[in-house]
C-alpha cells in the first residue's frame, strides 16, 4: 500500500474514532458523512477530512478559537472536553498541598457557547476541581471580574468575540499570583501540552463528570456597581445611540448606564438582542466597514452627539461622533483616537487625585497602538510601557491606571478588572462627553485640543487576509531578507526584528519600522485570524492643528501606499 493509502486509511480511522467518542449528534453525523464520502473517492471529502486530522487546533496566549465542527482542527465537544480536562490537571498540579483549585466559567450567545461552558464545568468538576458556573450568558469583562470577585485559581470564557458567526472560542484567564489576567507563556504551553496528553489517552465518555455550582446573582450585581463608580455623576446628558451587535452586552450595560446616573440611549433595536447567526452584519466587528451602519441610521435619527457600539461579548468598544464630513454624517473614532482621549482622561484623573503630591501609575499600549500615550504619560510625569499586542500584556504593566491597544480595547479599571472591557470604557467615554457638554464643548473639539497639547498622532493599518498561511510567513521572511530602505518615500532610519526579543519585550513575531519624522510601520501576523496585519504611525508636531494633521495625514497615506506595494 502507498504511503498515501497509508495517511488516508489512518485518517479514516482517526475519523471513525471521534465520532465513537463524540457526544454530539450534529458534529458525528456531519463527521460521518465526510467519511462515507471519503471512503467512496470523493476527493473534496479526502481533502475536508486532511485538514481537519492532520494538525490541530493550537492552544495558545489566546486559549483556543476556530470554527464550529467535527475533528481536533476544529471548535466542538470533543476539543472543549479535553481542553477542560487538561487545564483542570494543570491546576491540580499547580495546587499547593491541600489545596482545591477552583475555576469560573462564563459563556456569550455564540452558538454552542452554552454547552460548551456546561461541559467544561462537570469536566472539571468531575476532576476535582470546585467549579462555578455563571448564572446565564453574559459579558467577557464579567467572567475577568468573577475571576478576581470569587478568588478562583482560573477562569474560563467560551467565545469567540467578534469572529464569523459559525466561530467559537475558549479564554483561558489565571487568579492568584496572575490577578485575573489572561494566559501567557509559560503557562500557556503547559496547558496545551496536559491537553494534549488527555487527548492521547483518554475518550471523551471515559472523563469523569461531577456537579458544579452555579455563581449568584450577586457577582453581576457587584460588576454592575464597580463599573458605575468608574464614571462621574453626569452634569449633562448626552444623546446616545447604542447597538450590542447581536451580542451579549445591552443587558449589563443598560444596568451600569443607570447606575452611573446617564440616560437610557437610543437602541437598534435590529442588533440588541444575542442572535449567534448575526443576521443584520456580514462580519460581527464594528471595525469592519458596513458594521456599524444601522448604528448611524439611528443616531441620525435621535439626533444623537455620541455612537457607542459593543462587539458581541462586549470586551471591545467603538465610539462614533458627528462629522458632518463623513458619509452618513457621522464617523467611527479609530481605536487609537478614543484611546488617547480615554487614556488623557485617565492621566488627568490621576494628577487630579495625586493633589500637591507627585502623581503615580502607568499608561500602558502595545507596540502597535498609538505612540501618543507616550507623550501624555510623559506630560503627565507618569510612567509608560509598551508591551506585546494583547491585553494579556498591557494588564500585566506595572503600577497600571490605564491601559489600551488600537483594535478597540480599553481597560480603564485596572483594580476591578485585568482585561479590555467594553462597558467600563463605554462609560468613561459617555462620563467624559458629559463633561464636555457641560462646558459647551463636543467630542470632536476635544480632539482638536489632544492636536494642539500633543500633537497629531495619525494611524491606519493594512489587514491582508489570506486564505493560504504560507504566504503571511512569506512575506514576514522577505521583509527580514530584504528590509526596505524606503516606505512611500520616507527613509527608513532601522529596522527592529522583535523575533529574539528586543529590550524588556520578550521575543514575538513582529517587524518595526522606523521611519525618518518620527513615522513607524508594524508588521505582524494575526494572532487570531488569518491575516498579516500593517500598522502605520505617523507625527505632526508642527504648526496649527490643521497644518499638523495635514502633516501626519499625508505620511501616513505615503506610508499605507509604500506598505501595500512591499506586501502585494
């Protein structure tokens, strides 16, 4: 028999195994079709079922994410279960003499979010560890709190965030000596590598299933209430258009609006309800462009001065102002202008409490988001740290008041939460808009004050989706080979390769450019998509406002059009 009958009949066999152990009925018939069809020649079957077998979901810093069906390349029961069983034997491990490991589970209104979150709870309960479950779906940011709330030695969040809607996800985050914060190495690897040892030598039937708890009502209650506290009471009010994108975070945030004392917004009413099939957006991300148009539909109907969209397990957060400018009048902030503006709000409320005494703290971004957060740390004589992308990092700064990265995450409470959490910021943007209003000022003027104090700090990024990997990885190694002496015109002063580390940064797939004037390029794998994503800075420091942000408009234009032709 050729190596290839080889491959293909133990491919069967891995099949035929999965579906022995699979306890859903959806996933096994699906499965089991693929594998008739197999077995009959279709060569379209051989092909889905090689690239479901032949590698596996990888487990990393951002736990596990990929679409919903049969096979270890993929979302479903059979991957949820061993994940469960072996982060619960990582705990046990971890656990000192007489210790129970604990764990809090939460889930979103993703497609078999529910089930999985219910199975990963009797797993890990069964396992010995004290498992709680909360109380229905609900926010990402509340499961980050319920892991610091409760005192548990992990948590779990099944999601896929702002995925396609066939997509699902499992978020590791760590207590204890971690602070509730997501994952990173090394635990990452030790986790995969007791999932793995699960999935050799265990069936999904053979794991012992125990009875968990389920979290009171209480744990919401608490987040609503510390989230309330991170806004000032309102001295005005304003109009406010809101969407929740089909996800899971009107209920939890209507709670905390009124509790700060803000008026209820104007809802789109199309999107405020958890619907996992997403049916009015063509991709669930108020990034992506058409996302948030009923959004403005209905501000243009309320006549509203403020946008505030969540994604669907409301961890991100996009704002949106008047421009009379725009298409549709009004336009999305990018994730670097709202948080430069939350991240001065968030400097100036430090000097303000620090009174005659010298202010304290840090304002952390990773490396790819804006570098004007430096400049306001600086202004404000408080520290700065720029980590790797993702909030697994930023919560980790030390000292930190205030933390944010370009793709629409804030963490403006720090001390109750350690992850992006799109409701508290939602909350401080409405607080500071409130304050703006009442001195007869907008959104958009404050921007043009940010201009004036710190300069223009303008941004775009690239997204090259690909549907074959091997070309993002061609593309990083051309670079590396031959680093360009030039982007759009603009000399290129270095070139930093982050691949070994570099400074306090630890080692990570990342190229920076740096450019004469100030300027920067970012080149770097998605984390979590198939994607090689471009990130672009530029400065104006000199002039008006409107000269600066002339200056740092046209080089970043300069920069996007260099960038495109060295990636094409």
């Amino acid at each position: 028999m050729s190596q290839t009958n080889v491959a293909a009949a133990e491919r069967l066999a891995l099949a035929d195994a999965w579906i022995a152990q699979d306890p859903d009925p959806e996933t096994r018939a699906e499965l089991a079709a693929l594998v008739d069809g197999a077995r009959a020649g279709d060569a379209a079957a051989s092909a889905e079922l090689a690239d479901r077998f032949d590698t596996r979901l990888a487990f990393g810093t951002a736990g596990l994410r990929g679409e919903i069906a049969a096979g270890p390349n993929r979302m479903n029961r059979v991957l949820v279960a061993q994940a469960a069983a072996g982060l619960a034997a990582y705990l046990l491990e971890r656990a000192r003499p007489g210790e129970t490991p604990s764990v809090v589970i939460g889930y979103d209104g993703r497609r078999n979010s529910a089930v999985f979150a219910r199975d990963s709870a009797e797993i890990m309960a069964g396992a010995g560890v004290r498992a709680v479950l909360l109380p229905r779906l609900l926010p990402t940011p509340v499961l980050a709190f319920a892991v610091r709330h409760l005192d548990t030695s992990a948590g779990v969040m099944v999601t896929a965030s702002h995925n396609p809607p066939n997509d699902n996800g499992y978020k590791v985050y760590l207590g204890g000596d971690d602070h509730g914060s997501q994952i990173v190495a090394p635990a990452d690897a030790e986790i995969a590598a007791a999932i793995l040892r699960v999935a050799a030598s265990t069936t999904v039937p053979e794991l012992p299933r125990g009875g968990f708890e389920t979290a009171p009502e209480a744990v919401v209650d608490e987040y609503v209430r510390q989230t309330a506290l991170v806004a000032a009471t309102p001295a005005a009010q304003p109009r406010v258009a809101y969407t929740a994108m089909h996800g899971v975070g009107w209920e939890t945030t209507a709670r905390v609006l009124a509790a700060a004392g803000f008026a209820a917004p104007a809802l789109v009413s199309a999107q405020i309800s958890p619907d996992p099939a997403f049916p009015t957006v063509a991709f669930p991300n108020p990034e992506e462009p058409g996302a948030m148009d009923l959004s403005f539909e209905k501000a243009r109907e309320v006549d509203a001065e403020l946008v505030i969209a969540n994604d669907p397990d409301a961890d991100r957060l996009a704002i949106a102002i008047p421009d009379a400018a725009a298409d549709g009048g009004y336009r999305r902030l990018t994730g670097n202008e709202a948080g430069l503006l939350l991240g001065w709000q968030s400097a100036r409320r430090v000097a303000r409490a620090s009174g005659d005494s010298a202010p304290a703290g840090t304002l952390a971004c990773s490396i790819v988001s804006s570098p004007g957060l430096e400049a306001v740390a600086h202004a404000y004589d408080l520290d700065f740290e720029a980590t790797l992308t993702g909030f697994k990092w930023i919560s980790r700064a030390t000292g930190l008041v205030f933390g944010f990265e370009e793709a629409l995450g804030y963490l403006v409470n720090p001390e109750t939460v350690r992850d992006k959490d799109g409701i508290s910021a939602a909350v401080a943007f409405l607080s500071l808009a409130a304050e703006l209003k009442a001195a007869g000022r907008t959104v958009a003027d404050h921007l043009d004050e940010f201009v004036e104090r710190f300069g223009c700090f303008a941004s775009t990024q690239i997204s090259l989706r690909v549907t074959d990997l091997s070309r993002i990885g061609e593309i990083m190694a051309r670079l590396r080979a031959e680093p360009p002496a030039s982007v759009g015109g603009i000399r290129v002063e270095r070139v930093e390769d982050l691949a070994d580390g570099f400074g306090a940064l630890p080692p990570s797939d990342v190229l920076r450019i740096v450019l004469e004037g100030g300027g920067r390029v970012m080149v770097r794998p998605s984390g979590t998509e198939p994607k090689l994503k471009v990130y672009i800075d530029a400065v104006g420091a000199v002039g008006t406002v409107a000269e600066r942000r002339a200056a740092a408009t046209a080089a970043v234009a300069a920069l996007e059009s260099g960038m495109r032709e060295l990636t094409a």
